[in-house]
C-alpha cells in the first residue's frame, strides 16, 4: 500500500507568512495552479481513496486533484489551531510576544502556543491508521510516530 501526502495549494495568508491553523482560508490563484499541477502527476496512479481536512484550502486543493472522484472529509486531521496566534504574521508575533514566540522557535517541540493545540499532533495517529486500515486489513502497522508530524510540516 503506498499512501500519497499532499499540502494544500497556497493561500492568500500563506503569501503573507500568517498562522491559520483553523480559519477556513482558500487556495488562491497560485494554489489552484499549484493543485492543477499535481492532478496531471496523479493522474497516471491508481487511487483507491481521497481523504481531505474538512477546511476550504484543503478540500478545495483536494477537489481539483480528485478530478471527479469522492473525497471524504476528515476533520480530525486539521491543521493545529495556534490559538491567540491565529490570523496574525511572523512579524507581528515577534514583536508582540517575543518571549513566546522565541520560546516557540527554539523549542516548538515542548512549548505549546498561548491557548493553542499543544504540538503534540498525534490525535492524527487514529484517523490515519484506521484509514490504513481501511484499504489494507492486516497489513497495516502503526511504526511510525513520525507520520503524523509529516501531515502537518510537509512542505
């Protein structure tokens, strides 16, 4: 079983360096072309099943690729929520809360942000493995703690 990790195609909050996390921001023109880009690589793979993020920029990027095909939401695999960072740029956290906000660069493994998810995203293991389980019953192992680190920081 091989399992394809797609970003969602840029945002106009993107281009402008903010935290989103669970604002329900859509692809731009650039995303679009971005997603576009990906459906011509895809469309040469088999595909058994597309899940997407329930937000707009993930759905929608999702949508393009599908090219007809279902798409099942799955909310539980959102972006972290940034709590009071959300909707604001790197600029203005570092101006703003710079105690925090270099707390969280030099160590965003331990440190959680102010009234955020703690960055410990591995609420993603269930809906991934019983996803994998789905489309491979018993041969589907959980060895990997990495792969939920992968569905939030793939570039």
């Amino acid at each position: 079983m091989k399992i394809y990790f797609v970003r969602h195609g840029e945002t106009d909050m993107n281009a402008r360096n903010m935290f989103y996390g669970w604002y329900d921001a859509d692809i731009n023109e650039k995303g679009i072309a971005q997603a576009e880009e990906l459906r011509a690589a895809f469309e040469t793979i088999h595909i058994d099943a597309i899940y997407s993020s329930d937000l707009k920029r993930a759905y929608h990027t999702a949508e393009i690729i599908a090219n007809g095909r279902e798409i099942q939401p799955v909310p539980e695999i959102r972006e972290l929520y940034y709590g009071d960072w959300e909707n604001r740029t790197w600029e203005e956290m570092s101006e703003a809360d710079l105690e925090e906000w270099h707390g969280w660069l030099t160590d965003w493994v331990d440190r959680r942000m102010p009234n955020g998810d703690p960055d410990d995203i591995s609420g993603c293991r269930l809906p991934v493995e019983t996803t994998c389980r789905k489309h491979a019953p018993g041969r589907y192992g959980w060895d990997s703690p990495a792969l939920p680190f992968l569905l939030s920081f793939l570039p």
